[in-house]
C-alpha cells in the first residue's frame, strides 16, 4: 500500500513537472507520453546547452584580448577554460540529441504480458521523473555558470564545470538505467 501510495506521489509530481498532463494511463497512451516526457528533458538540455554558449562569448569578450604586438597569443589558462567550456557545451548538446533519440521500447503484446505493464509503467514513471529532474538540474548549472566566477585560470574554473559534469552524468546514468528497463523483460 504504501508503494502505491509514493508511486502516485510520484505520478503528480512528473505530472506537474509536465504542465498538468494526465501521464500513464493506458499502455499505448504511454508511449505518447514518453515522447513528452523526452521532449521536456531534451529542451532543459537544450536550454543549458544554450547558456553554455552564451557564457563560452562571454568569457571571450571577458578574457581573451584582442591580439596585440605585444601579446598576439591569447592567455594559455584562458585558452584552457574556454575549451573545457566547449566541450562541456559539446557534451551537453551530445546527450540532448540521446534524450531525443532513445527508443521507446516495445509495444507488442506478448512482451508486455511477461513483462507485467504495472510494474512497467510506475519503473518508466520514475525514471522519467528523475530524467526531468536531472536535466532541469543541468540546465540550472549551466545558467550559473559566470565568466567572472570561472575566472582567468583553469584552477579555478575546474569545480563550477566539474559541478555541471556531475549533473550531467546523472542525466546519462538515468538514461542508461532506462534503455536498459526498456531493453528486457522484468
């Protein structure tokens, strides 16, 4: 009793996350869902994608001089920095396009009969919750991510992008663990 009465918790929290849709309800309807589900993760990413390119011409303008006679090559530990942000960028970008593109599973109905579409359903329900709530964190870490905080030396920059690492790998472990619920049979 009491793991239905988290999975409902759980059920009107992804719900509100979503907007107020009614997720879940028929097993074919669940796989409609699970589009939006992805669709909203995919575009938090998309989102901290964004930020990060927009801080990466922040941090140009910011530390990277013009070159000049005196100085025509950039600050090496700028140089560092920025590229640590481009690939982070690149990163983000990578597992945004794997929320899109992650299959969704089999529909036919002798899988779903050994399978067990209850227990099925309330799994992917709180995978897709977590992968909401990992994504929406990256995208959130992300838009904090400051020029003036990372600074002009890798050293400290290396905790504000290892925090955004972090989170991101949280993204890629839920999808993993999901692929794989969706994979085989329970």
């Amino acid at each position: 009793m009491a793991e239905a009465a988290s999975a409902g918790a759980v059920r009107q929290q992804l719900e509100f996350l979503l907007n107020g849709f009614s997720f879940y309800a028929h097993g074919e309807r669940c796989r409609a869902d699970d589009l939006l589900v992805r669709q909203r993760a995919a575009d938090a990413l998309g989102e901290g994608a964004a930020a990060l390119r927009d801080g990466i011409g922040a941090y140009r303008r910011r530390f990277i001089p013009d070159p000049t006679r005196e100085h025509p090559l950039p600050p090496s530990g700028a140089m560092a920095v920025l590229r640590e942000l481009e690939t982070l960028q690149a990163s983000v970008a990578d597992v945004q396009t794997q929320v899109r593109s992650q299959a969704l599973g089999a529909a036919d109905r002798t899988w779903s009969r050994l399978r067990g579409t209850q227990t099925a359903l309330e799994l992917a329900l709180a995978f897709d919750h977590h992968l909401i709530l990992d994504a929406d964190a990256v995208r959130d870490a992300c838009a904090a991510l400051k020029p003036e905080d990372l600074g002009s030396g890798p050293e400290t920059a290396q905790s504000a992008l290892d925090a955004v690492r972090q989170r991101l790998a949280g993204v890629t472990a839920t999808l993993r663990d999901r692929a794989a619920h969706l994979a085989a049979p329970l």
